[in-house]
C-alpha cells in the first residue's frame, strides 16, 4: 500500500526562462561587512589621490570607488589585480560597492601603483585620525614588533656581497697578470709599446680600466713587434681585458651600489634581502629573498608601519619612530616590545626622545632568577667599591679599573667600556677553575657603564606592577595582529617588487586590517542595540507607518544602515 506523501515534488525550474536583472540592494543586509565599510571610507580624506589626476582625455574611474574596491578586496583576502577584477563582475558585493562598474585589472593595478604609490601613507594616517576621534587609540602605548615577508623573487637569485668582493678580488689579480705580461712582452720586443705606464691604483674602478687599455690600444696601433705571435698574444690579452675583465668589474660595482651595505640582495628584487624566515618547509634553514617588517600596535589598532631590509629587528627601532611621527604626526609616550630590541642604542634614543621603554634586554628573565642571584661567581653579584672604582672577588681580592674601551657599530654608535682586572695572579686561587676560565694569569672583564645605569632604570620599570600588566598585553596586541594578516587572511608574500611596491601593498594591508576591525565593532555594536526591548518597539512602528518615507528614512539609517558617527 503507497504511503500518502511518497510522491517526489520539485521546485520549479525552467533552464530557459528570462530573468529581469536584480538589484544587488535586496540581497544585501544592512548590517553587511561592505555597507559599513563603504560609510567609514567615506568618511576619509582622499584629497592627496585625487591631485594626482591631471585631467584631459577620456573620463576616469572615481578614485573614492576604485579605492573601496581595494581595501575591500584586501579585507576579503584577494590581492591580486585579476581576481579583483573578477570578483567586480561575479560578486554581489563588489557589484554594489562600485555600482556595477568593472574597470579591468590594468586599471586597478595602475591605479593601486601609480595613483596609490605615493598617497599610501597619507591615507594610513587618514585612518589612524579617524580611530583617534573615535577614542580606539592615543598612542600612549605602542607595542612593536616584526615579521619577515617573502618577496616575489626566485628563491636562487642570491648575490652574496662575501662572494662579489671575492669574485672582484680575483678579478683584479687577474688584469695584474695580464698588465704584468704585456710589459713582459713589451721588454722583451725592445719596447715595441714604448714606455707603458698602465699602473694602477689599487682601488682602480672599470672607468680607469677602461682609459688603460684604450692607452694600451693606441700604442699597438703604431707597435712594430718582431715576432708576430708575441704581437697576436698582446692583442688577445687586450681583447680579454676589454671584453672580459671591463664588463665583469662594472657588474660587480653594480652588485657593490645595489649591496649599500647589506649581506645579499635578489637578482629579481634588487630591494629584497636575503632571510631567515619562519616558514621553512624543507626544514634546512634555507635563506629566502624577502622584507623586515615592523608595526605598532594599540588595542590591537594597527598604528604605525614601516619596511626594512635589514633582519636583524635591533636595528630597525630607531628609522621606524621617525616613519610613524613623519606619518601619523603622532611619537608614543610608551614603547613596549621583545627583547630583540634590548639595546644601548634603543634604550638612549628613546631617554633623548622621552619615551619609556618596556623592553627586556637578552638576560633579563635570566636574572630574575635564584641561581643567577645566588651566583657568587657572576661578576654582577660582587661588591663594588667606589672610591677604589674596583669590585671584590669571592676570594677576597680587588679587580681595579685598568684602562677605557671604545667601540662603534657599523652605524656609528659609540660604547664606552671600562676594562678591570685583578691585583693578584689568580693561578693557585681555590676558585680558579669557577671564577675563570681565561688563560691570564688575572681575570679580566669589562663593563659598560652607561649601558648598565639604563638596564636599571628598564628593570624597574618592568618589575612594577604597571610595568608587569603592560608588558603581559604584548603578547596578545602585535602577535594577534600578524596572526590574522598571515594566517587568516593568508598574506604571506608580496606581489610587488621593490621597497615603493612593498610598502605601498602593505599599507593597503594595515588600511584593510583597521577598517575591518572598527567595522565589526560597530557591527557588534548594532547587535547588542537590536536585542534591546526599545529597538524591537522602534522596529515595530517601522512595520506599521511604513508609508511615511521621510521619517522611516531617518530612523532606518540610524538602526541599521550607519553609527551616528558616521551620518
């Protein structure tokens, strides 16, 4: 016996039916990501972008629409031109965001390089003046970290400058040679060249080479020689000269000018520098061609960015401050960060600037310590006289202050050291083997004093309880933010090439990442409103009068389509 409801029924579907064209407003909530996104931009001065259009010719795609079409793109995860592209003529969203306009990916790259390039950081601090009137940040606080970013380069396009400066050396020993066996051959022919005065200086480039063997070539001209195959070797050792050795010495001054004191640089990003990066599949250390990038960070705001080439994130602190005051306008009052910025350098530039510093030197958790306090061999726990300027050993003994020691970096910062020593032979001490391991016959070690009165002045700014709840939000602002750019949002390598393409995608990066957290407050803002008894009634009358236009306008605005600061 059939059962009542057993037969089969479809909703109705006619492959061949027309369809009039929908408006992408039905199908859009108004509390959707991209309605809010479009009123916050709105509310950006973009006066910068728009002095870059000359005018003249065929009309332009409005920058106010190709920008909302990027930053979009960006929160969504696409950053390439062509998927973008793509996106304005099959997504819903971006269909309503530039009101069915589809500019093709050539418009959108050139006008996120060309028009973008130079406005990026006007714009970012466009944004950070926005979330400072909203009352998000203030830059009393600044948590700053890095990252490293690979770069759109091949991964074997290295030059080493270790290697350049090798390659050069031999190259240089070979012209020797060459010169040395022209004048050889010269003596012997009975000075067929004449006099040949080709010296040269020992820091010679490939422009005086070059004058050498052009002077080398117009004597052979009027040379007699005797033997003709000493005349054909002169000519083939001038040949090598100028189309070997000229060319080779004007690449490697090339690598030398592009190099500007980095270790390595990319034949296919000359910008880009050669790496340590955290995602190494192969698990063999490799370097990768890529960026240093540096960001501050408050209430996990993205307040300050700036791009180095140089790994190393001590030396990055310095040029990023100046970056974010030139940007924004704005130095922070409060710096915290890792101990990867824990240096004498960093710690004074910051005194001169005003700036509290909450950053850990390398052994900091390591003196806090019962073992390290309890170490009498540390020269740090041994008493210190200072009338004698001298420190006393767990034997008794006095090491006294010998001479001054003064050493710069490569970036010409100066420490000044002051070297001590022990006024008795340590050899037959009973703590000779504990206390030093040196092979003198007094121990010797140095102190920087300067360097020790601010590790002082950071140790008990961190070991205070301010400093303690300060320092334990670090981990929760720079790396939330860095989790979500490259895991959720799966930016892990740039599309541009060079430091002004770099720095301009990822601009368009932090711009993206901080209008999209403000959106989803103010989202969430609406949501916590919406379940108010109050809201439910107001949304009721709405229902009811919906024939009054002009009033309901104002109303739905208010409730669902904007914040009151942004109508």
């Amino acid at each position: 016996m059939a059962r009542k409801h057993d037969k089969v029924v479809f909703k109705n579907y006619s492959p061949y039916q027309y369809l009039m064209p929908i408006d992408p407003e039905a199908f859009i909530p108004q509390n959707h990501l991209v309605r809010v996104i479009d009123k916050i931009i709105d509310k950006i001065d973009i006066s910068t972008v728009m002095e870059k259009y000359k005018g003249g010719g065929t009309s332009s795609y409005h920058p106010l629409m190709l920008l909302k079409v990027l930053i979009y793109a960006y929160i969504q995860g696409i950053y390439s031109s062509r998927k973008i592209a793509r996106a304005l003529r099959e997504n819903i969203t971006f269909m309503w965001l530039s009101k069915y306009q589809a500019p093709d990916f050539r418009t959108i790259n050139r006008f996120r390089k060309e028009i973008l390039g130079d406005a990026i950081e006007n714009i970012f601090a466009e944004v950070v003046k926005l979330l400072i009137e909203l009352g998000y940040v203030n830059f009393d606080y600044y948590y700053l970290d890095g990252t490293k970013v690979e770069a759109n380069a091949n991964k074997y396009s290295f030059v080493w400058a270790k290697s350049t400066r090798t390659f050069e050396k031999k190259l240089r020993e070979k012209v020797k040679n060459i010169i040395e066996e022209i004048e050889k051959i010269n003596e012997e022919e009975d000075k067929a060249l004449g006099d040949l005065d080709v010296k040269l200086e020992a820091d010679y480039d490939s422009k005086q080479l070059e004058e050498k063997i052009e002077q080398i070539n117009q004597k052979l001209e009027e040379a007699e020689f005797k033997s003709k195959r000493k005349e054909k070797r002169v000519k083939k050792l001038v040949k090598v000269l100028k189309n070997d050795c000229v060319l080779r010495l004007k690449k490697y001054e090339n690598y030398e000018a592009i190099l500007n004191g980095r270790n390595s640089f990319s034949k296919t990003d000359n910008d880009a520098t050669f790496m340590r990066m955290k995602e190494d599949h192969m698990k063999n250390g490799m370097l990768k061609p890529g960026y240093n990038v540096q960001i501050g960070t408050q209430n996990r705001f993205v307040i300050g960015f700036s791009i180095h080439q140089s790994p190393t994130d001590t030396v990055c602190l310095k040029e990023h401050l100046e970056l974010v005051e030139k940007i924004t306008g704005h130095k922070p009052k409060n710096l915290v960060a890792d101990s990867g910025y824990g240096s004498e350098e960093n710690y004074l530039h910051l005194k001169e600037c005003g700036i509290n510093s909450y950053i850990k030197y390398n052994t900091f958790d390591i003196e806090q310590t019962r073992r390290f306090k309890k170490d009498i061999f540390n020269v740090k726990n041994w008493e210190y006289i200072a009338e004698e300027d001298a420190y006393v050993c767990p034997a008794g003994k006095k090491a006294k202050y010998l001479y001054p020691k003064i050493s710069a970096n490569e970036r010409g910062f100066v420490s000044y050291e002051k070297v001590y020593q022990c006024e008795e032979i340590c050899n037959g001490c009973e703590y000779r083997e504990k206390c030093y391991k040196g092979k003198r016959w007094k121990k010797r070690f140095s102190i920087r004093p300067r360097l020790e009165k601010l590790k002082e002045e950071v140790r008990q700014r961190l070991l205070s309880e301010e400093g303690k709840e300060i320092y334990e939000k670090r981990k929760i602002e720079v790396e939330t933010v860095f989790g979500i750019i490259k895991n959720n949002k799966g930016f892990r390598r740039f599309l541009l090439r060079g430091m002004k393409g770099v720095k301009l995608e990822w601009g368009l990066v932090c711009i993206a990442y901080n209008i999209e957290k403000l959106a989803k407050i103010i989202i969430e803002g609406w949501s916590k409103t919406a379940t108010q008894p109050s809201f439910c009634l107001l949304y009721s009358s709405i229902l009811v009068f919906s024939s009054i236009k002009c009033p309901i306008l104002v109303i739905k605005n208010y409730c669902f389509g904007t914040a009151p600061f942004l109508i």
